[in-house]
C-alpha cells in the first residue's frame, strides 16, 4: 500500500489519500483525535501527548504494523492502522488466512459533521489495503458496544464471524473479503441510483 496511490474521489465529500503517519511531527494532533469523547472505543482516552508519541513510535518500529493519516482534500482527517493479525491484535485468537490483513479507522472529531463523510472514510480505507494485490481479506474486532461502526462495517461488506475476548475488550470478529466489498459497493451505488 503505497501514499502515493491515485486519489480516491467522491463528488460528495472530496477526495482521500494517505501518508504515513510521523510518531512526532503527527502526535499532538492524533492525540487531539484520540482523546476526543467521541473516540472513546480507541481506548486512548487519557493518553498523555507522551503516551501518544511512544504507542505510534512503537508501531512504527513494528514490521507488522503500520499507521498512516488519512487526508480529505490534502488535510488530515483521519486515522488508519494496518496490521498482521498473526503477529498484532488477534495473534493466537482466531487462524489467520494468507493475505488476511487487520485493520482501525478513527475520523477525527468536527463539530461541523458531513453526512456520508464517515462511510467514505471506511470505503477508502478499504479501497486503500485492497489495492495492494496480497490483501485477500480485512479482519477487523471492534467493540460488542460500538454499534456505530458495527453499522460502518456491514454497510462495506463485513460479516461478523465470532465474538472474542481481548484483554482490553470483547470484540465481534468480522471478515470482508475482496468479493463482499466489491458486492457491497455495487449495493450501495444501486441504491443511491434508485434515490435519484
């Protein structure tokens, strides 16, 4: 997955692309994000800026994790992580399939919300790690209590599989393949021409 990949564009809401994330230059507004209210299932609540600084320098020295910062019209939106999850978040909680690839988002707080925006957000994630050829499936293991983003992710063509114990929380485990994704995609483009 390369930040250099073509803009995704949606006449809606504008375009995304995606950089990596810089632990330093990039910490004091991550934490701005993480320790919003509203990002309260990212379980940085009560991070400090240092905590910030040594969790993203962490997973940047980690081969099998990886953080970018999502850009909507060239300005920081978003967050996203990618991750092995035979080696990060599910090692030895589920039997990961090549090309399985895990996957967070978290959308930065706004008081001036965009209907769709946060929908369009998961779309390019998705979009994002499908384009590299090896990504065969994203696993992802929200909160049993986020119904938001358990909405966000059936809407892209996850299933949930099974519920999980983490130490940190339960989590339904959910897969979406390459085909469900495209499947849902070519759903929801139906239903918007229907509208019309």
């Amino acid at each position: 997955m390369s930040p250099q990949n073509p803009q995704n564009r949606r006449p809606a809401v504008g375009s995304f692309t995606f950089r990596p994330l810089d632990p330093l230059r990039d910490s004091e507004l991550v934490h701005s994000w993480v320790t919003h209210p509203k990002a309260a299932f990212w379980l940085m609540q009560h991070a400090k800026l240092q905590d910030v600084e040594r969790e993203y320098m962490a997973i940047a020295a980690n081969p099998h994790h990886h953080a970018l910062v999502g850009l909507h019209d060239g300005d920081p939106a978003f967050l996203m992580e990618h991750y092995h999850p035979a080696y990060v978040e599910l090692a030895g909680l589920y039997e990961p399939l090549p090309g399985d690839v895990g996957m967070h988002f978290l959308v930065a707080p706004t008081d001036t919300p965009v209907h769709g925006f946060t929908r369009a957000v998961i779309t390019a994630v998705m979009e994002e790690l499908f384009a590299d050829p090896a990504t065969a499936r994203v696993v992802v293991e929200p909160d049993v209590n986020n119904s938001a983003v358990h909405a966000l992710n059936e809407a892209v063509g996850f299933e949930i599989a099974k519920r999980i114990t983490k130490p940190e929380k339960d989590a339904y485990l959910s897969f979406c393949t390459r085909e469900q994704f495209r499947t849902a995609l070519e759903t929801t483009r139906a239903r918007e021409a229907a509208t019309r």
